[in-house]
C-alpha cells in the first residue's frame, strides 16, 4: 500500500517525477512563443498561468508544460523526460529575433496534498487558490498547482533558494511521497504523464490537454489539424480514469499497461487500452486510452486476467474525466 501523506496531509515530490523550467526572454519573446506554441499568451497574465503544447505540424505532442509570465519573460514548467527536447526545439526555432532560450538558473519543489496550501501559506504569506494562479515571492513565484486529488502548490525558485526551503520543509516534517503514492495520486487527479499517457503520436485532445489549446489565437504547428478535427469531425480515443476494486479475498491482480479493456457486456472489440496503472486502497486506479464509443462518463469497462493466486478475474469500473481546469 502507499503511503498516506500526499492524500491526507501533504508530501513534497520527489526526483522519480522531476520538473525543469525553461525560460524565454528577450524583446521579442511573446512574439516568438505566440507563434510556436498552442496556448494563447494574451491569457497569459501575471498572476495567472495556462497550460500549453509545443506540437509538430501533425498536431502531434512534442512537449506540454505550464507557461507563466514573470516580469519581461515566460517560465515553461515542463517534465524533466521533456525538458531537453522542448528547449532544443525552440532553440532551433530562433532565427533573427532577440530571443534568449535557457534553462538551470531555476527549481521546482512540488508540495501536493490537501494541507499543502496552508503549509506554504505558513512559509510564504501566499495562498493562491484556481488553478494555476500565481503570486511573487523572493524572486519566484508561488503557484496553485495541484498533481493530486486535493490541492497542491509549486515553488518555481531560484536555484540558490532550493537548499534553504528543502530544509525549511524538513523542520516542518514534510517528507518526500514514494513512487508509488506519486503516482496514484497523478492518476487519481486525472493528470497524464509523458510515455506512458502521452506518446509521439498523441494529441492533445487525446490526452485531457483540450484547456492547452487555443484555436483563434492564429497560426503555430498543428493548429490546421486541431481545427479541422474540432470543426469536422473528433478524435478517436480520449484518455479516462477507472478505478477498480477488487473483491473480497483479492489483494493483486496481473493488471498492467498495454492491457485491454472492454464494453461490459463483453461483445465487439476492445474499447480501450491502459496506459497507467497504481495501486488503490482495496484496488486499482489506472489510465486509459478509450474509444470514442465508451468515453461518456459513467460507462462501464472491464478487464479480465488473473488474481494473485492464479484465478480467473474479471473486474469492472465507470470511466471518468481526466483533470479538467
């Protein structure tokens, strides 16, 4: 079983779900990341944050990440697996403007659980509360991020700050959340993640990432496509959460990514594959790529193999939204 913090009091994330920001300035840094990016930047003010896409001219997800504005520049707040390529791709995409694209001047420290924002409160002053929105604080900024059920913030600070709040959170007891307990708790909150949820061939309707788009903003890789699906037609699988339980005597199953999904009543093919998998209180809680037919909320899908002493076992769960701002 995992251990209780991030989802009854708070946890700090650890190095397994590592975050890197990418910074862009320069007097030409909107200009540039207007065009390149899917989000539009006028939304994005100081004091509040989007979700954005760096997508291929498929429509295809090269990085996601969440984009601030602080002052004359923009922090991209991306997952460490994407950090190299969504640097490099905009570095290359540099050509005559005055645009700077670095990164390792900053940190993140992620504090997730339902006590998280009161303990940074205690720290801070601070306490912004929607999603995303943001407050200044000794260089950085202070951010209502939630990366599990209940609530959460991430500290973005300079790297010269990192050691003195790591310790600060020691002298409060806030301890690192396992891989296990960071993971169902992404999972539960409806958050996808790189190479598991999102591959090279995904899009961000696809994967919960429809808030990361914009499609009157003007023209950036991809933007034809998401219009013509938007307006055309649909995507054909989205990504869902289930939760399973197991019955009474059953502890494990051999459930794992890769594995198929199906209509409750058992007739046709699959109706969708897993991506993620964690282990729940008295269950499983998993990821989803779903076809469009079995998307509703509240549909019934099953999964068959074995328990842990060998038997047949067949469990079923209602599709659920992914996270949604």
């Amino acid at each position: 079983m995992t251990d209780p913090g991030i989802m009854e009091s708070c946890t700090r994330l650890g190095s397994d779900f590592g975050l890197e920001v990418v910074e862009v300035s320069g007097s030409d840094a909107e200009q540039f990341l207007q065009r390149m990016i899917s989000c539009d930047l006028h939304r994005v003010l100081e004091g509040a944050g989007l979700r954005g896409t760096l997508l291929d001219s498929r429509a295809r997800i090269l990085a996601y990440f969440d984009i601030y504005r602080q002052s004359d520049q923009f922090l991209l707040v991306v997952e460490e697996p994407m950090h190299a390529g969504l640097k490099n791709h905009l570095d290359r995409l540099v050509i005559l403007e005055d645009v700077k694209i670095s990164s390792g001047q900053r940190g993140v420290i992620s504090i997730q659980g339902p006590t998280a924002p009161t303990l940074v409160e205690q720290i801070t002053t601070l306490r912004p509360v929607q999603f995303l929105q943001t407050a200044s604080w000794r260089g950085g900024l202070v951010v209502a991020r939630t990366r599990s059920p209940e609530a959460g913030v991430d500290l973005i600070l300079p790297l010269e700050l990192i050691d003195e709040i790591e310790q600060r959170l020691d002298q409060e007891g806030v301890v690192t959340s396992s891989p296990e307990a960071t993971e169902r708790a992404r999972i539960e909150s409806g958050f996808p993640r790189s190479g598991q949820d999102v591959t090279e061939r995904s899009m961000p309707p696809e994967v919960g990432l429809d808030d990361a788009i914009s499609y009157d903003k003007g023209c950036y890789a991809g933007q034809e496509v998401l219009a013509r699906i938007r307006t055309y037609g649909h995507v054909n699988r989205q990504l869902r959460r289930i939760e399973f339980q197991f019955p009474e005597g059953i502890s494990t199953s051999s459930i794992a990514p890769g594995d198929a999904l199906h209509s409750s009543d058992g007739e046709g093919k699959s109706a969708g594959k897993i991506t993620s998998v964690a282990r729940a209180e008295n269950g499983i809680s998993l990821m989803a790529s779903v076809r469009k037919n079995h998307i509703d909320e509240g549909t019934v899908l099953c999964w068959q193999g074995v328990s842990d002493d060998g038997s047949s076992l067949k469990l079923s769960g209602e599709v659920r939204f992914p996270f949604r701002p």
